[in-house]
C-alpha cells in the first residue's frame, strides 16, 4: 500500500560517491533540495554541471533488489509514445536510483486540486497507458522480481496480525474495522482479486497515480518505475480513476464542512443529505476528465479486455481504501475526506455496472462485456 512519509534526504556521502563513479562529480554545497515521498529523495547541481534526482530505496530483504531491477528494467523497454526521466546509474547496495532532473515540472496531482488538469490532459494519459499496455510481454519479465502480485492485497481483509494491531493508529484500526466488519464488501475485494490475477497480463506501472506524473513545457512524463510488472491493464487505468475518485470526495468532504457566504467552518454538522447531494456535484465535475481518459485509451489500441470496466471501477473503489489507510497511518481518528471516499469506494465495489456508466466509462462494445 502507498504509505505517506515526509521529506528525507538520502545519505549524501553515499550519494556523491556513486555521483563521482558515473562521471558527474559530486553535489553543489548549497543546491541539494530534499523531496517529500515514500523513499528517501533529493535534487541538486553537480560539479559537473548536471542536474539530477536521487531516491534511495529502503525496502525489507529481497525487495529492495526487485524494485531496483524493476527500475532498471523499464529504461530497457522501447517506449516511444512517452516520456520518463533517463535513469543515468544504480547503486544496488545502497538502494540508490540516479536520474535526470526533469527541470520546471509541476506534478499532475497539484494541477488537478487547483483545477487545472482538463481533458487534454486527460487525452494525453490515455494514449500513454494504451501504449504502454500495448507493449509486448518481455522474457525479461518471466523473472522472479516481475512476479505477479494478488491485487487488492486480501490477506488482511480478515484479520490483522498482533504486530499489525500494535503498530496502526487508531484511524487505521477505524478504517480496517469499516472495512472487515462489512462482509459483502470484503467478498467483493476477495472475487476481484481472483477475477483480475485471471486476465491476461500486459506490462503495466502498478503504481499509477497523478503523483507519477509530471509536467514540463507541455511534456507528460511517467516516472517511479519500482513496481513495474506484468499486471492486469485495469489495475492501472483505476488507479488513475480512483485518484479522480479521491479527490471527488476531498473536494465534497471539504464544501459541506464550509458555509457558501464566507468560507467558515459550519457549527451544525451535514446531513446525510447534504453530504449524498454534493458528492453527486463532485463526481459530475470529474466525469468529462475521466471519460476523456477512457476513451483516448480505447482509441489508441488499450487492451479493453471482458469485463474490464467493471474491474476498472472496482479497482478504482479499492484505490480509496488504499488511500484511507495510507493517510490513516498519521491521524488520530478517520477524517470527513475519508468517510465519503469509504462512501464512494463501498459504492463502486458493490454496483460497478452503474458506476462506470456514471463516470462515462460505461460506453464500451458489447463483445467487451
């Protein structure tokens, strides 16, 4: 699960010492920027006069090597479609990853909160995922590190292990209670996750979200490739429509929590209602993004395999529990956000068909049923 961390910045000793072996020097005193994330991240200037990333990888044994090769594996793909920074070295001992800086980007999750993300886009992302999930299966990847994973993850779906319980906050333990004690809920997840590991893989990010995503000068690019693997296709497009799903319910959460006339919180709590009616409005002012995603994904040759609407707007439901958990991690108890995106998650698990027609996805040929 994506998890919420801080900026850190990698050890820079170990970092300039990989620098001076690939060529570049060492980092400017004075130039190196630290990056918020899961990883250990940093940016600067080096003697050389090269711009670059940094990210250190700390994963538990094994998995620190798989993601490296992950990384290193994509710069091997012949992609033409789209853009991703160039990986310029790897340090597998110490989990570090060395790109290009990608200069003036703006991550694609900031511009959808400030509204500017619009179905251009939208139209761009679709033809980028079709043509990745339109490569060809790799003998590379038949290697351990691309295995195929079990998605949603259902091993906690029953229960939480004593390390589990100890270690989670309180809203995490809300969020695994509203999850584990809904039984049709935690049914669906367990069908889906058969259905989709049954499907035909394609090569796919497995981590898709807007945060992946970066724009410069106009230019899309796709970065962070450690969870690279053959996957089924819909686990990517609803990773990319339940972020659109998530922050729907961020925005409906925040407008019935607000008075109209002057921005002040409201003292009287919203009513079902009230709540019910403005995610309706949030859903209908992000269905032209998504529809326009969909069917630039469709037009450019994305394997629409049977029933994969339907997995697309469950695994865009599971995308919000997903996102529960991972911001419950740092909080004393679930938020407003996190019960309407429970809401909307709930909803698009259980009745998928309705779902997809609602967010314009529902428009498919009937061979793809």
């Amino acid at each position: 699960m994506h998890r919420p961390y801080g900026a850190r910045n990698p050890d820079l000793a170990t970092v300039n010492s990989l620098l001076s072996r690939l060529g570049l020097g060492a980092l400017l005193p004075g130039t190196a920027e630290t990056h918020p994330g899961r990883h250990a991240k940093c940016s600067g200037l080096t003697t050389s006069g090269r711009r670059v990333f940094v990210k250190q990888i700390r994963s538990g044994p094994g998995r620190q090597a798989a993601a490296l090769k992950r990384s290193v594996a994509f710069q091997d793909v012949d992609v033409k479609a789209f853009s991703s920074a160039p990986l310029l070295g790897v340090d597998e001992q110490h989990g570090l990853l060395v790109y290009d800086f990608i200069e003036d980007a703006t991550p694609a999750d900031e511009i959808a909160r400030d509204g500017a993300f619009g179905e251009d886009l939208a139209h761009r992302t679709g033809e980028i995922l079709a043509s990745l999930h339109g490569l060809g299966m790799a003998e590379s990847m038949n290697a351990a590190e691309f295995s195929r994973q079990s998605f949603p993850p259902t091993e906690q779906l029953d229960g939480l292990s004593l390390d589990q319980l100890t270690g989670s906050s309180n809203a995490a333990l809300q969020a695994w209670r509203l999850l584990q004690q809904d039984g049709e809920l935690v049914d669906a997840l367990k069908a889906l996750s058969r259905d989709s590991r049954a499907k035909p893989p394609v090569p796919s990010h497995c981590d898709f979200r807007l945060d992946q995503l970066l724009v410069s000068g106009g230019t899309l690019h796709v970065i962070d490739w450690e969870e690279f693997r053959p996957a089924d296709p819909a686990r990517d497009v609803g990773s990319f429509v339940g972020e659109w799903l998530y922050l729907a319910a961020d925005r409906a959460a925040r407008a019935v929590h607000t008075e109209d006339d002057g921005g002040q919180p409201s003292t009287a709590g919203p009513s079902r209602e009230e709540i019910t009616s403005r995610t309706a409005v949030e859903l209908g002012r992000i269905q032209p993004v998504v529809k326009a995603f969909w069917l630039e994904y469709r037009s450019h040759g994305g394997p629409v395999q049977p029933g994969m609407p339907r997995r697309v707007v469950s695994l865009a439901g599971w995308h919000l529990f997903d996102r529960m958990f991972s911001l419950a991690t740092g909080m004393v108890t679930l938020g407003a956000t996190q019960y309407v995106a429970h809401g909307i998650g709930r909803r698009a698990l259980l009745g998928p068909d309705a779902f997809a027609r609602l967010l314009g996805l529902g428009e498919w040929d009937a061979s793809s049923r």
